[in-house]
C-alpha cells in the first residue's frame, strides 16, 4: 500500500485499506484518519462510511458513528446490515425506539436476519411495552437458529422484568448450556435467583458476570432491571 501511494498519493482505496489494517493492529486514530482521507477523496463510497463508523461505535463515539452510517444508509438503501449497525448505535445511545425501528427496516429488507430478530427482541424486552412482540422476534430468531444463546439470555430478561423468576433461570440456564462464557446470562440468572430467594447461588452469579463484564450491573440497570 505504501508503494500504491507513492505513485498516486490520491487513491482513496489504498487510504482506505490501510485504515482496515491500522484496525486489525488497533491504532484507531490512525485509522480513522486514513478513512476521513479515503472519504475526502471518493464522498459515494459507502464502506468507507461504514468503517469509521465501526470504529467509532468501539470507541464509544456513537453520534459520529450514527452520522457515518446515516451517509451509508442514504448510499446504501436496501442493504439491511447498514440499518441493522445503525440499530445497535442508535440502541447503545439509548435511543430504543429510534433502534426498534432500524431493527424493523433491515427485517422487512432481510426477514431472516438472525441479529436483527435479537437486537430488536432485545430493544422491545428494554422499552417493556411489546413483550409479546419481542418473545415472538426471539423465538424466530431460536427457529433460525437453535443454538442462538443471544436469543435466550433475551428471553431470560423478559422474564425477569415480568417477575418471572424460575422461566427466567431456566432460559439463562438454557444460554450457559450452549455458551457459558455469557456474562449477562450469569448475571441475569443472579438477579432472577436472588428475587427467587437463593442469595448464595444469586451472590455467586451474580460475581462471576462482573469478573467477566464489569460494567454488567450498570447495563442491566439501564435496561430497567436492578
């Protein structure tokens, strides 16, 4: 890439991929500023948008991610995975109508997008005013695909805002089955055992999630389950 811009220093795709490889060495800044040159260079290039737009979501920088992929959505619009990472910003922001409603367009473009069935199941089960929809979005999400542990620590969590304390623990219990390295699971498995009356096994819970996510307890809290 080095020599590709000796001979033309202009060349946005050469910019552009050596911001992917400053991402895979995680030197974001650099990257982001070769993406800002790629997009200087060549406006109508839409994963130029949507790869700043990816780093910038990591670092939590979600405004600018959002006005990324507002460009690559209007450059892109029938491609569901642009509305899809627009509804995982726009939810991380806490704007969940705003995500259910992204989550909804990439559905009518793919209906069997499997992270657009949980993210918007998710974004239902934390508004709390469409279980129904949401239980029906995970369990299309289980049909596609069995072995989805996304989809059940989503259902966990709808049942624990229902009060549904033991369903909520066998659906967390069902997550671990398949992925135990699933820190929400353990620590919506906590909560349902401590509301249930088992302290000791919630407390244990409960810890192994902050050990393995340390800001669980504040997503949860978020999500309006303390």
């Amino acid at each position: 890439i080095d020599s590709a811009l000796k001979i033309t220093p202009e060349n946005p795709t050469a910019h552009y991929y050596l911001g992917l490889i400053y991402i895979l060495r995680g030197d974001s800044a650099r990257a982001l500023k070769e993406f800002g040159t790629a997009a200087r260079l060549d406006p109508s290039n839409a994963r130029i948008y949507a790869s700043r737009a990816a780093v910038y979501s990591e670092l939590g920088d979600y405004d600018s991610a959002i006005e990324d992929l507002n460009k690559t959505v209007k450059l892109r619009p029938k491609d569901p995975a642009q509305y899809l990472n627009r509804g995982v910003a726009l939810f991380s922001k806490g704007d969940y109508p705003g995500a259910i409603a992204d989550y909804t367009e990439a559905l009518r473009l793919d209906p069997k997008m499997i992270p657009a069935l949980n993210n918007r199941c998710m974004a239902y089960a934390v508004v709390g005013n469409e279980m129904t929809q949401a239980v029906a979005d995970c369990d299309e999400a289980r049909k596609l695909d069995p072995k989805d542990a996304f989809a059940l620590i989503n259902l966990g969590l709808i049942e624990l805002k229902q009060g549904q304390y033991a369903k909520a623990i066998a659906q967390y219990d069902a997550a671990l089955a398949i992925d135990p390295q699933r820190a929400r699971a353990y620590y919506g498995r906590g909560l349902a055992k401590l509301k249930a009356g088992d302290k000791a096994g919630g407390d244990v819970d409960i810890q192994t999630a902050k050990g393995m996510l340390p800001n669980v307890a504040e997503e949860f809290a978020r999500y309006g389950v303390k």
